[in-house]
C-alpha cells in the first residue's frame, strides 16, 4: 500500500502504509503510537529534520560557500531538536530570553546565536551578554542606546546588525508580513531611518556593526521577494560604504521558505531559493570581500517534519449545512487555522486506504465556535475512536500552544528507524498548576 499521491511532499519524507493500513513515519506505526502515549500527540520525524538541515547547508554552501544557516527557534525549539541541529552545523536565531536560555539548556555553542525581536528588554540583553551571544540584530533607535549602555556596563563591545525594513511585500498573510514600511520590525531604508540607524551605530564606541538584516515575511511561495529585497539592502550598502565607511561583513536575508501545506499549493524548492539569493549577492560583489551570507529557516525545517495525531470523538451533522467532526485537540495545540485561517490537509491513519467518502469539518475541543482545524475536507466516514493525523504540523503549532481551557499540552515523540523517543511528555494538572500560589 502507498501513501495517497497528494500527501507524498506533505507528510515526513519516511513515511509509509503498513500491511495493516496504518500510517507508519520513522519506521514507527502510529496506531501503536497512539496506543502507547494518548493522543493529542506531536511526532517528530527524524530522517525529515536532519534531511532538511542539510539541504539547506547544501544548496546554499553549494553557491555560495560563505553561508551559515541559523534555525530560527520561534518555529518550535526544544532541547532535544537544539542538540539535532547543532550535530547539523546549525546557527540559531532567537527571540527572547526563553528560547536563549532553551539553547543554553542544550549545551548550545551560544557564540553560533542572533538575537532578534523589536523590543528587547534591558534583562534580555544582559543575559544575551552576559551569556556571550553571538550577535544582537538591533531593531529601534532605544535599542541602540540601551545595548551600548548594557555592553559599556559589561566593558564589552558586541557585534551587531541592524534590521532593516526594505519595503518589500512578499505576497503572503497580512500578520506574517514583516519587510513592509508599515511595520513594527526594522528600520525603513525609504524614511532615512536605516540611514540614520547605521551612522548612529557607526559612532557607538561599544557597538560593533558588521552586517545588515531583513526578513520579509512567512510563509512566502514566490522567490521574486528576495531578489527584490536584495536589491534594495545591496543599493543600501552601496551609499553606506560610501557616506559613513561602513564595511558589510555579514548578511541576511531572512527566513520564510514556504513548505506544503496543501496538495494544490507547491511551494519553491530550496534550490530555487539558494539560486535567486545566492545570484543576487554574487553578481553584486564586484571587488569586494564576499560578506557572509546568513539565512534563517524556521518552517522549512521542521514544518514538514512534524504531525500531529489526534483521536475522533463526537460528530455532529447540521442537515442541509455542514457534519462537524471533533477531535480531542484544536486550537491549544494548533492556532494557525484560527489566526491566520491557515489550511490543512488530514489522514485517517488507522485506515490510510479507506475511500473519501464525506465532506466534513474537522472540530477542536475547546470551547470556541472558531476552533475548526479543517473546514471542508472530504474524507472517509470518520468514527469515535479513528485517529486523525495532521501532517505539516511542525512549525508554529507546538511554539504557539497554550494551555487554553486548563488543557494539557500534548506529548512529542521522536521517531526513527523503527525507534521512538519521548522529548516532552505530556503536561500533568500538577503542571497546570505549579506557578500557582496558594
Ligand atoms: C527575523 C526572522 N527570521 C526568521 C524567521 C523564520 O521564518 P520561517 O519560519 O518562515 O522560516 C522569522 C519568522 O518570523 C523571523 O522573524
């Protein structure tokens, strides 16, 4: 039995249907799977992340062999996957002193981190030095003041970039933008803001800025946002070399590599991303030192990797209207759906082969009438008890869950040739209750 032709480049790339009909990831059965550990239930699959770890070191390394790929934590970190991603050579890109101190936790060489975000607290920026992060991607003009205060106070100088905002739109959902004018992240190069930022930061004794940052925005399916981004920073870094002597030894365009979600919207490959990145640079550069290249892919490493599986529970049938099917998770584990009306496809992996036979809408449990993890899927008849998988599950679901109703968040499991590996249980009540004071 063979996977269904739409799901091949949306479920883990090890995925297989077993003699039984179940959907096997990692060599492992997720009937046996479900079994063992409950559902809600988040599965890893690790062939997939270390595969997409080196397709990204290898395409853009390929091209351009100045080229450091930083994870980007927010996707989803956990220690377990920081260990993976450091045996892969990756750097890390964070967003709080959370995901620092998750990488720290993990042993993580923290001299190979960025610290990004638009509002970095004086705490934040401590830890982040006092911890010898490797560089802080400054975002506002208080920042500037602040670290260099921080980094004199420390008697250190730091290694910065600045983000930059191109003005750039990438084609994808309103909230995800982020390379656009009207944004909160970066500052503009069309306002004389980024001017500004780097002749300020060019005269901070204690302040070191050795590159230039944008990211544009998440998921984006064109390759034409990059390469116009490029041109933009480039044309930037043209006039600064010139007016303020500033020299460019690093950098980046972002992350937002799209993956598929659905079978009717293929994303680009990671070639193509390399190609249109990696072209942009080079053409540039004339004469000059080649500047190292950072990029920084969040989704397109772990997204495909992970599924989530979920267990059938009540069904309700709207005559004339729509058939509800609810599943025992929704929106505290998945939020996409709800906030960015994000779309999915699903497996009944107990019986991956039964025929499509009925339009439903797959349910959350959580009590909120927009908690619909899928509207509209046709599939076989469901029953109490089918198991639901959810491929393409992870990236920004398990980062962005909660504990919404007093649920617990659920387990994550690692598999591999057959192998399966806990790397976060399930939370108990005892921990939906352990920062309570009595
Ligand atoms: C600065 C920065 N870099 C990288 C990323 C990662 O994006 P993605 O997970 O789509 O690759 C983000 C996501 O918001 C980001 O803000």
């Amino acid at each position: 039995m063979s996977i269904p032709g739409g799901l091949v480049n949306i479920l883990p790339e090890t995925s297989q249907v077993s003699p039984e009909d179940h959907l096997v990831i990692g060599g492992c059965d997720l009937v046996q799977l479900a079994r063992e550990y409950g559902t809600p239930l988040y599965l890893f699959d690790e062939g997939t992340l270390r595969r997409r770890c080196r397709e990204f070191v290898g395409e853009f390394t390929s091209r351009y062999a100045n080229t450091q790929v930083l994870y980007a934590s927010k996707a989803y970190s956990n220690p377990a996957l920081v260990k993976l991603f450091q045996e892969e050579g990756l750097g890390l890109d964070v967003v709080s002193a959370g995901e620092l101190m998750i990488a720290r936790a993990a042993g993580f060489p923290l001299e190979r981190a960025y610290f990004h975000g638009n509002n970095k607290t004086p705490q934040e920026l401590e830890l982040a030095l006092s911890h010898g992060i490797g560089r802080i991607v400054v975002d506002s003009f208080y920042e500037l003041d602040l670290l260099e205060g921080i980094a004199a106070s420390q008697g250190k100088t730091v290694q910065i970039l600045l983000r930059l905002s191109p003005g750039i739109d990438p084609h994808t959902h309103a909230k995800t933008t982020t390379g656009i004018i009207d944004s909160k992240f970066g500052f503009p190069i069309a306002t004389g803001q980024a001017e500004e930022a780097v002749w300020t930061a060019q005269k901070l004794p204690h302040l070191d800025l050795v590159g230039l940052h944008c990211h544009l925005g998440s998921p984006i399916f064109e390759v034409e946002p990059y390469a116009q981004a490029l041109e933009v920073l480039l044309e930037f870094v043209y006039y600064v070399e010139t007016m303020y002597a500033f020299q460019l030894k690093e950098l980046s365009p972002g992350g937002g590599f799209a993956i598929q979600y659905v079978p009717e919207i293929p994303p680009p490959r990671v070639s193509e991303y390399a190609e249109v990145i990696t072209s942009n640079i080079k053409n540039w550069l004339g004469a000059r030192e080649a500047p190292r290249l950072l990029i920084e892919p969040g989704r397109s490493i772990v997204g495909r990797a992970g599924v989530a599986l979920y267990t059938v529970g009540a069904s309700k049938e709207v005559p004339g209207i729509r058939k509800f099917v609810s599943l025992d998770g929704g929106m505290g584990d998945n939020i996409r759906p709800v906030i960015y009306g994000s779309r999915y496809v699903a497996v009944v992996a107990n019986r991956v082969s039964a025929p499509e036979e009925e339009k439903v809408t797959l349910a959350g449990k959580y009590c909120e009438s927009g908690d619909l993890l899928i509207e509209n899927i046709t599939l076989p008849r469901l029953r109490a008890g089918d198991l639901v998988a959810i491929p393409a599950s992870g990236a920004y679901c398990l980062s962005m869950a909660s504990n919404y109703n007093a649920s617990l968040r659920p387990p994550i499991v690692m598999l591999k040739e057959g192998k399966a590996r806990v790397i976060r249980r399930r939370e108990t009540f005892e921990d939906l209750m352990r920062c309570d004071v009595w």
